[in-house]
C-alpha cells in the first residue's frame, strides 16, 4: 500500500534481510525503529499499538528522506496508515 507515495508493508524479518536493512536507532517512545540500506530509510511502526503485543508491526519506506524532517512534515502518517490498513479489511 502507499502513503503519499511511500511504500507501506507488514514488517518480517526476510524483508529486513532480503532490503539489507541496518537497525540504526530506536525510538521507545513512540515504538518505532530506524532502518537504512543503500538505497532509502526505513520506519518500523505499530499502526494498531492498543493490541495485545503492540498489534503487527509495518514499515515504510521513505525514500531518502532525512528521519525528523519527514517526521515532521508526516507527524500523522501513523494514523493515516492505519486507515489505509483498515479500509483494505
């Protein structure tokens, strides 16, 4: 799925190993994780984090996009996802 043109997918463990995707930082506030590869940064995010266990796991990536600034210019992009992964149900 896309959000504004960013690709969205559940988060697995093969996507990490087959985009080569390098855990870079942690943010334990928000429950997300930083990713990179060659080619883009990665946000590792919990869409449905009211679920038992923090609901499945998705990530999007943003291109080569720096972190905060996207963050910034996306701060509801968690919600807004959610909505996408809801009316897809």
């Amino acid at each position: 799925m896309k959000y504004k043109g960013f690709s969205v997918v559940q988060f697995s463990d093969s996507l990490v190993k087959s985009k080569g995707l390098v855990k870079i930082a942690i943010d334990s506030v928000n429950w997300w994780t930083f990713y990179k590869n060659k080619e883009a940064n990665w946000i590792e995010f919990y869409p449905f984090s009211e679920y038992h266990g923090g609901g499945p796991p998705y990530i999007i990536n943003i291109s080569s996009s720096d972190f905060e600034p996207w963050i910034e210019d996306n701060k509801d992009f968690v919600n807004s996802v959610r909505e996408l992964i809801k009316a897809k149900v």
